[in-house]
C-alpha cells in the first residue's frame, strides 16, 4: 500500500496509482478533510472506491477496494460474531467476510453513495443478514454426534513460513475470485429486471420471502420460482463461459 507521509494522512492507501488517479479525477480527496477523524476518512474513500467500482465495474477499482476495506470489515465481522452467543464458534468469520465481500461485487449496481459511511452501512447490513441466515440454516439441521476422547485445541498462531504460505493463499484467492466474479457480473446482467430485483431483495436487502412477494406482486410459489431459476440460469452460464475459456486454476496458470 502507499503511504501518504502527511500529517492528515488517511494511512495505507491502495497499490493501483491508477485507480487513485480515478478518484481524484472524480474529486475524491486522499487526506483528511479539515475536521475528519482518520476513522470518518476512510469510510468516506471506502465509499468512493466502491462507488467508482459500481459506476466502471472495473476489476481493478474491486480489487483495489478489497485491499483497502477487507481489514475493518475483517475486524467489524469479529465484533459481530462476538454478540452472537453459541454461534459464534460455528461461524468462520474469514468465510463471513468473504461472502460479503462476493455479495458486495455481485450487486454492486444497487449500492447508493448517500454520505461517508454508505459503504461501511452497506457491508454491515450484508454481513448481518449472511450471519442471520447462516443461523437460521444451522438452528434447523440436526446436531451430530461429538468425537469421543479429548481434543486437544489448536494453536491459531502460525510459523513465519505458515504465515506468508497463508498470505499468498489469499492473494491466489483473489485472482481466482476475479475471474468468477465476472463471470457472475456478465451472467447477473443478462437475468430479466425482475429476477435480478429479486435477488437483491432476497440476497442483498435480507427482505422476507413475504415482503419480496408484496413488492413484486407476485405469490410466494412463484417467488421461489423465480429464485430458482435466476439462480439456476447464472450456474449455467458461468459453467458455459468456465469450459469454454478454461477453469479458473487453468487461466491463472496461463
């Protein structure tokens, strides 16, 4: 990341100068504003990444937005699951924060650049309704058996060697991400209005089945019609564009 050396610093800015060209361009200052907190400035340029990804759907200004904003959501997703009692260690919150992060590219045209926070707002709320439905699904299957005998905990902390293998496995995901991604982005854009209303209600917005069916008048048996046919359409065409340009391990590689 570059630093900024200025006192009004906003900290570790992202990599691509390009994309930081962008957001000047667009009027987007890279230090602190008179009276901001550093906190308050980086929800504000978290905001303006995402708003320049949404408007471009460049995969640069998303991979620039997740180098910038993935460690406070990481740390937000943490607190989270620090209010959910006996959940919380059922949850991975690497896994929490990478489907919000999926979720966020996935429906980034619905996002709205209201004020400083919009991005944090947003994520959080996507967050919080993954965790909520990750809950829901967990309360209904069946708990299994524990293992007999004593476990003996793992410890967390890695060797240096441990850690830079982990550092460069989540760069490997990344690039691997970027390629599904697109392909989802390509596929989600070819679903009829309704569908893809449909889905951000449901995936995006957390809305009840119930309030889907108010607000696009339809029943509740057609409402998961359309789900599932949206979501069985975008599966077809990401497989089809995969075989057809190689799998994302083999378009690494290449």
């Amino acid at each position: 990341m570059i630093q900024v050396p200025t006192s009004d610093s906003l900290g570790p800015l992202p990599h691509n100068a390009t994309i930081l060209g962008r957001l000047r361009e667009r009027g987007v200052s890279l230090s602190l504003l008179p009276g901001e907190t550093r906190e308050l400035g980086r929800a504000r340029l978290e905001t303006a990444l995402m708003a320049l990804f949404r408007d471009g759907r460049e995969e640069a200004a998303f991979a620039a937005l997740y180098e910038f904003a993935h460690a406070e959501l990481a740390s937000w997703v943490e607190l989270l699951l620090s209010g959910a009692g006996r959940m919380r260690g059922l949850i991975d919150p690497a896994e929490l924060v990478q489907d919000t992060l999926v979720n966020v590219y996935r429906y980034a045209e619905s996002f709205r650049d209201e004020h400083a926070r919009s991005f944090r707002v947003w994520t959080h709320t996507i967050a919080t309704n993954l965790l909520r439905r990750s809950c829901i699904r967990r309360e209904r299957t069946s708990l299994q058996a524990l293992p007999e005998g004593v476990c003996e905990p793992r410890d967390p902390r890695g060797t240096p060697t441990e850690e830079l293998v982990r550092g460069e496995d989540q760069r490997s995901v990344l690039a691997a991400w970027m390629i599904v991604l697109s392909q989802y982005a390509e596929a989600y854009e070819q679903l009829s209005p309704r569908d893809r209303q449909a889905l951000d209600m449901i995936e995006v917005q957390g809305l009840s089945y119930a309030a889907a069916c108010k607000r696009l008048s339809v029943g509740l048996s057609n409402m998961k019609m359309i789900l599932f046919r949206a979501r069985r359409r975008i599966r077809a065409r990401i497989a089809e564009r995969l075989e057809s340009a190689g799998s994302p391990r083999a378009a690494l590689a290449g």
